[in-house]
C-alpha cells in the first residue's frame, strides 16, 4: 500500500473511531510496527492527528487519564456548575425516587436540596449523604469500596447493592464528553458502577461544564444519546444532539 493511501486509511479511521493504537494500525495496514509509528509521527507533524501513548487521536479531542481530586475540582467552573445543579435540582419532584452519583457537580445538587421536601435519595458520594441527612432527608448510602480521589463507593459490593434499586430519576458526574469515545471516566471500577447505575433509571440527566466536551478519559460507561446532557453552554459542533440542554 502506498503511503498515501496508509495516511488515508488511518485518518478515515480516525473520523470513525475518533482514535487508534499502533496495533491496530499495523493489523489493519498489514504494516510493520515501525512503519505504523513513522506514519503517525509523520501525521501528527502536520496537525493531521494528534500522537499519543500507543497511538493517535483525532485533533479535535483531548485525551487525559488524569483524575482530579474533590479538592482540586471543587475550585474548578463553580459559578457553571451552580448554575447547572440549579437547573438539575428543580427536576426533582415530591414522589421521586433519586439516585445521586458522586462529583463536585452532583454535590451541587445536593447543596440545594430543600429540607422541606420528602423525596428519597440513594448516593455513592460519602459528603452527599452526609448533606442530604442532614437535612432531614431519607438517604440510603451505597455500600463498598472507597475510592479516595473523589470520595466516592465503587466495587462489587456497590454494583450488587445498586442492583436492587429502581429509580425515577438518576443524576451523574462525567470526566469527559466526546462524540466518538461518549461519556469517559478514568478509573474503570467506577466506570462499571456509573454504567450499572444508569441501567436503573428511568430518566438519566447528566451534568457537565462545557470545559469538558471533547475531552476523552480511559473508560467509556455510557453514550451521550441515552441521556439529557445538561450544561451551561453547548458548544458549536455538539449543537445536532437535542438532547444536550443549555441552562444559559
């Protein structure tokens, strides 16, 4: 195969895929795992794709494996995520049965949760709990693991227990919002317990700052088109998904 047609073939990849591994490169070309290398150095010198451990992803996203602690995200957009929790929070009716995912976002919700109301909550964040029991709510805390960075319960344990549940309404924390990678977290044990959540909600609403469109983290747990995406802007080249609601 000429060179062109190897550069041709591995950005129409791309386009689909959104990235790609030397291995497949070299599986999918027939090429050796040198020449798959050069060809993707050779693409990434002229803004074609971007090189990255193992292999390349489209220029138009950002890849990071990198998970922010509840400290150093709790800084991080609070006047987008205020304004996004408000819009979440108002979703929550009297008889509903709520699920609430750990992260600075959905802690925002909690936040402001009115005493008054008599809704019942289920969570896996440790300070959501400890929030909306405070306040008088019933609130049933997920058993498991504690995964230290972001304060959160994952593990089997966790997966069995959310398992029984059935829930009207599910609100989820994201790393990352790409169109070909859809809803990515970095750490896969928490990846498969968002995923097991999301199965027991009738409705799923997922809140995301717009810093985090087209950022791609490890581990996909589930697609943008099965919930509502709500943020404080949309940007341009998501604006075809009607189910991503701006609250500005």
């Amino acid at each position: 195969m000429l060179t062109e047609q190897r550069y041709n073939t591995i950005l129409g990849l791309l386009d689909e895929r959104g990235s790609i591994t030397i291995s497949e490169i070299k599986d999918i070309l027939n090429v050796s795992e040198s020449t798959a290398r050069r060809d993707i150095v050779a693409l990434d010198k002229i803004g074609k794709l971007e090189k990255v451990f193992g292999g390349a992803i489209a220029v138009n996203e950002k890849v990071t494996t990198q998970e922010p602690s509840v400290l150093q995200k709790a800084d991080l957009h609070k006047d987008e995520k205020r304004k996004i929790a408000e819009y979440a929070a108002g979703l929550i009716g009297e008889s509903d049965f709520v699920f609430i995912d750990s992260g600075t976002s959905t802690y925002e919700i909690v936040k402001l949760i009115s005493a008054s109301n008599g809704m019942t909550f289920v969570t896996n964040g440790i300070a959501h709990a400890q929030v909306l029991a405070s306040k008088g709510k019933k609130v049933i805390l997920i058993g498991g693991e504690i995964k230290n960075v972001t304060e959160a319960i994952v593990g089997n344990s966790a997966i069995m227990m959310i398992q029984q549940f059935h829930f009207s309404k599910g609100f989820f924390g994201v790393n990352g919002i790409s169109k070909r990678s859809d809803l990515t977290t970095p750490e896969y044990s928490e990846a498969l317990f968002k995923q097991e959540a999301m199965r027991h909600c009738k409705e799923r609403y997922v809140l995301c700052d717009s810093s985090k469109f087209g950022v791609v983290t490890s581990v996909t747990f589930g697609r943008i088109s099965d919930s509502v995406i709500i943020t404080e802007r949309v940007p341009d080249d998501y604006r075809d998904y009607k189910n991503i609601i701006s609250v500005d």
